[in-house]
C-alpha cells in the first residue's frame, strides 16, 4: 500500500516499493568514503544536510563535532574534509568551517550542468533497457505520483523516490563508469533543493510528475532524443519549481 492508501499489488509496483525502500537504507553506503569513525560522520552528516537539519552558511565545529561523536578529532577533519571535497562545506583558515550558502546564480550553473549529465543517461536509458526495467521505472513514477506531500515524513519519502527514479534510470543506461559520480551530485542537488521543500506547492509537485511520466514513456518507447531533450528541462526546472532560484 503507498502512503496514501492506495493498494498496489501489482508486482512492477512492488519492486518499486523495494527499491525505494532500499535506496532509503543505503544511501549512505558510498565506497568511495573513509571508513572507520571518519565514515560514520559523513554518512551522519550528509544525511543531515540533505534532510533540511543543516541549513546554508551553518557553522561546523570540529571540537563539537568530536565530543557528539566521541571521536578524536582526526576522524573528524577527515569526515569535513571529504565533506569539503563533495561541495557541502567550505573550511577558511583561521575561521573553521561551515555549510556552503550559494547564490542563485551559482545554484542554476548547478542544475545545468546536472541536466546535462542526467539527460544523457536518460538517452542511454532508452537505448539500453530492457522491457522489464520499463515495467518498474513506470511503477517508480506512479509511487511518486500518489504519495502526499503534507508532512516532513511524506516529503522525505517522496525525496527518496525521486532519487529512486533517477537511480534506477542511472542502472538502465548501463554507463557504469559515470553513474557514482552522479550519485554524488544528485546528493548534494538534494541539499540544495530540500532549502525549498517547504515552496514546493501542488503545482509544482503535480507539473513534476507529468515531466517524469513524459521522460518515462520517452525512455520506453526508446525515444532516445526525447527523453534527453525531457530530462535536461525536468532537471533544470528543479530549482525553480521549489524557488530557491
């Protein structure tokens, strides 16, 4: 059943219920972090900055950090400094550190440059995929598509979905060498997106979801240039649609 009541039992929606589910459970789990207590900080903080706790321009204190964590602060400075690798922080001599706060300008040179590496996967997608993936993309978008956007939980829920959708859409276009560094980006468009959660109206949620079912049937149909074409103005109207641009 999806959260809004509605039963699904048939059985693409049910693989994409488990995706969903296991996106949400392992969005953490990058091999290419640190290890150890330096591992279990990122993945904290990440999870914080992504979830909306962590606000643009926040201070970030190494010794805090330390004491919650119950870590030296070794551990730490490697955590901020992978964090800073990623774009999530900065670290200024003297000062310390704190979350990035970009301007819009830099927020949309973000989301073209997003675009165009996730139109591509979706014209790969639509050459490379195979039927049943099909089956399940389109069952993702129809998970999206009913669940409500009235709480944190449900906004949360619907994030991951989202990120559910364009990963399974990464997994079709079998560009295996490219995706982990999308997967990266795609993160931190999440911290920059969920600062607009709470602007995304029933407008801008019901205009994303028939983009997505557009980019769905494009893909299935093998409309390579259509859903690449699709998926660069469903990505680049991201940060409009939540008005953090």
């Amino acid at each position: 059943m999806t959260l809004s009541g509605q039963p699904r039992n048939d059985e693409p929606s049910v693989h994409a219920r488990q995706r969903i589910a296991q996106y949400l459970a392992g969005r953490n789990a990058d091999d290419g972090r640190p290890g150890g207590k330096a591992g279990e900080i990122i993945a904290t903080l990440i999870e914080r900055l992504t979830g909306g706790a962590l606000d643009f321009g926040a201070t970030l204190s190494i010794n805090s950090l330390a004491e919650e964590f119950n870590a030296s602060r070794q551990p730490v400075s490697v955590a901020i400094n992978h964090l800073r690798s990623l774009g999530y922080v900065v670290v200024v001599p003297q000062v310390g550190c704190r979350v990035i706060s970009p301007s819009p300008a830099e927020i949309a040179d973000f989301f073209y440059v997003l675009a165009h590496m996730e139109s591509a996967l979706a014209s790969l997608a639509a050459k490379r995929h195979d039927a049943r993936e099909g089956e399940i993309l389109r069952a993702i978008a129809a998970e999206i598509a009913a669940a409500p956007f009235d709480s944190p939980e449900h906004r949360r829920y619907y994030a991951s979905a989202v990120d559910t959708f364009h990963a399974a859409i990464w997994d079709m276009s079998r560009a295996t060498a490219v995706i982990a560094r999308v997967r990266d980006l795609w993160q931190l468009a999440d911290f920059y997106l969920w600062h607009g959660a709470g602007n995304f109206d029933a407008g801008g949620v019901a205009t994303a979801n028939r983009e997505r079912e557009a980019i769905v049937r494009a893909i299935t149909r093998g409309d390579a240039a259509t859903a690449e074409s699709l998926m660069a103005q469903h990505v680049r109207g991201k940060p409009a649609r939540v008005g953090i641009i």
